[in-house]
C-alpha cells in the first residue's frame, strides 16, 4: 500500500459519500477518529514518575484534538479510583492542535498520543487528518463504559457528546469524521471474569452503533485490547481477552488483542506503566492499526493449539516463529514462563514456530500448557513478579523512538492439551 494514503484509506475510502445515492452523494475528504477508552494504563497513570515526552507535535494541520477550556487530551477529566465526571455538552467547542498536557500530577503523555504520531511518522508525506481524545476513567469496571452504566457514571455519555462536537466541526469544514479505533487498556477492576473479553466486545458494539448513528459512516470501529499484565489470580480475565480475540479472528470481526504488556516500562507500584512505557505502546497500537489497514487483521504471538508428541513431550504450534529472550526488555522466568496442569516441566526448545515442552513424567498427564500465567500472589506487585514469558517473535517490526527493536511478546494464554 502506498504510505501516502494510509490515514485516509484507514476509513476504508479515501472520500466518503453521504446520504443519497452514490452517485449522486456529495463526496468529503475523511477525518480519522481515534479514541482511547478503558481505565488507569489508557489514561496514561504513571504514578510521580509521570511526565510529558513532548508538548509541540510536528505534521501541522493534520493532528488535531478537541477544543475545550482544559486543552488536553482528556478533555479536561483525568480520574483514578473509578471517578467519573459529567462533561458538559457545550464543553467541545471546536478543534485546536494537538498539545501534549499533563491531566495531573499522575497524567503524562499517553499512548494515544504516540499512536497517531507514529501514524504520521509512517507517513510522512501524506495530508490526512487525525482527531485523537481520551475518555478513558481510571479504576472503571467494563460494565461502566457500556451505554447502561450505573447511576454517576458518564464515560459512554462523555464519549458521545465528544464525538458529536467533533463531527459538527469537521463537517463545518466539508469533511468527514469517520471513527475508526478504539484503544483500550482495561481489566484490572474487572480481575478473574472469565467474559470480560466477550464484555468489552459489547462495550465495542455499543460504540460502534451509537458512533455511525452520528457521524453516519458505515465503517466499523476495530477496538484494540491490550492484556493487562500485571495481575494478581489465574488470569483468567486477560486469557479472556485473548479468547474475544480468537473469536474475531474466526468470524472476521471488529475487536483485537494488542498483546500483553509484560513488556513496557513499569512504575514502581508494577501496575502502572511509566510515561515512555505508554508512548512505546503507543507505537504498537500503530503498528497494530497499520496491519488493520492493510490486512484488515491484527494477530498477536500465540500458541495454536497443543499436543502430546511423544511419551515425554508436548508440541505448541504458535503464530508465528519465535526465540526466548533472557536479555532483552522481560525480567528472566523459569521455563520462560510456561507451567503445566498436571505435569512439570523440564526444558522448552522453540524451532521456528514450534515450542517443544519436555516433561518429567508422562506428557499424556498433562491436561494444559499455561503461559505467562505465574505470577503476584500477595501484595505488593514486585519486578520478578509480573506474570510473563521470555519468549518473543523473532521478527521485528520496526524500532520504537529509543532505537529498540518492536516485537510481539507471547499473550497470557491456557491451551489445552491433546492427546
């Protein structure tokens, strides 16, 4: 695809025809829409280490955000602790350049920010436009970003009346608005629930639907899903984020795990991740979108299946080709992070997009191979805590702004094992 036309054909058109019929539809240069929305890690918490990375952003006349009195991307309402605030539907009163702002103390720059500045890095030649806002609320449960939140809950509320503020002032200026992602760091208020991934595809939905009422475009909203890594339990709510993942994939939908987040920077309290730890996730979600684009698919490194191969030996077909990695960005794990119910493990070899797990008894015991699901027990989180794995794509994609290579890191996953 030719980089000059990747922001608009991120819309799926360079144009976009409204009401009538086609041929008679008066035709509008396209605005892409990009939303972040989940809670603390999609608002950018990083703790008293929080800081902004850069406040004048380059590409002049193509990144953009919503104008209210705050000028941040946050419109003004950065939150922790499952606050939510009412924003006002006079409060967006135009558009004005994208600037990088603290929301608080504990706001810095956020991954949003990163995304869409990639986006144009990648393309530097081209002249779309992008509107980027974050009605992300920090400690928000999924089930109070839907459009039926309890009582005092305004996210999907603040969502809407945004983008309807923006849609009036694009289309002012004979454009399109076209809402095309949503980026989501969402889960640990929402810790063991074996539906959140099912959940935030509702929550996606909701969007979607309320969206393309009031900018009237027929595109879908993709919504990429990080998996919160930093958990305490089984896991069970980021392996069902990666489950909503697979399911997509299969029925050729609109909601995508971006991957674990074992891998970027932590704060000290190992929840939060430090300010470059969002921009480098930023960057991901880029790329993320980029294969979007231009695949109409995103996939993670995952395992495909596993199966008892011999008498003391298990196979995991992955995604993709992958190597373990004890010295790059991950704290070192025993057996990279992998654990069996039913077995032990005794030593893994990955051989291109195969991982061999040798057992110490009998392979056909094991009823699961468990990824990166080992990990906080009690409080506090700590370094060599975090669930993870060491293992990683052995291809790049590309470099991040500190000039280290971007892979894709294993997904907290649970396989079950065939005979």
């Amino acid at each position: 695809m030719n980089r000059r036309h990747l922001l608009l054909s991120v819309a799926g058109l360079a144009t976009v025809a409204r009401a009538g019929s086609l041929m008679a539809a008066p035709v509008h240069p396209v605005v892409l829409g990009v939303i972040e929305y989940g809670q603390s890690n999609s608002e950018a918490q990083a703790g008293k280490q929080a800081r902004l990375l850069r406040t004048d952003y380059p590409f002049a006349g193509r990144l953009w955000m919503p104008r209210t009195d705050a000028e941040n991307v946050w419109l003004g309402m950065a939150t922790t602790g499952g606050r939510s605030y009412e924003l006002a539907e006079d409060a967006v009163t135009g558009l004005m350049p994208l600037r990088g702002a603290m929301g608080s103390a504990s706001h810095g720059t956020t991954a949003g920010e990163s995304m869409v500045l990639r986006l144009c890095e990648d393309d530097p030649d081209g002249d779309g436009s992008i509107v980027l806002f974050n009605a992300a609320e920090g400690g928000q449960s999924i089930s109070n970003l839907g459009k039926n939140p309890k009582a005092g809950h305004f996210a999907f509320q603040n969502l809407m009346r945004t983008v309807k503020a923006v849609n009036t002032a694009v289309q002012a200026e004979g454009k399109a608005y076209v809402v095309r992602v949503l980026l989501t760091a969402q889960g640990e208020s929402n810790a063991e629930d074996t539906q959140l991934g099912a959940k935030q595809e509702t929550v996606r939905h909701e969007v979607e639907t309320a969206i393309q009422a009031l900018t009237g475009q027929s595109e879908a909203v993709w919504m990429l899903s990080v998996q919160p890594s930093s958990f305490f339990g089984e896991g069970k709510e980021v392996c069902a984020i990666l489950a909503e993942h697979e399911r997509s994939i299969a029925k050729g939908g609109a909601f995508f795990c971006l991957g674990p987040t074992y891998n970027f920077p932590f704060y000290s309290d190992f929840l939060h991740h430090t300010s470059p730890g969002h921009d480098m996730r930023g960057e991901l979600y880029a790329i993320a979108y980029e294969s979007l684009v231009k695949n109409g698919h995103w996939e993670v490194l995952r395992g495909l299946g596993a199966q008892v191969q011999g008498p003391s030996q298990i196979v995991v077909t992955l995604t993709e080709p992958a190597q373990i990695d004890t010295k790059g960005p991950v704290y070192p794990v025993q057996h990279a992070g992998i654990t069996l119910t039913g077995g032990e493990v005794e030593a893994i070899t990955l051989k291109g997009d195969k991982l061999l797990i040798t057992t110490k008894g009998a392979a056909a015991a094991v009823t699961q191979v468990r990824l990166g699901l080992q990990g906080h027990g009690e409080k506090p989180r700590t370094a060599d805590k975090v669930p993870r794995t060491n293992i990683r794509s052995v291809k790049t994609y590309g470099a991040y702004r500190d000039g280290s290579p971007i892979h894709k890191w294993f997904c907290h996953q649970v396989l079950a094992v065939k005979p």
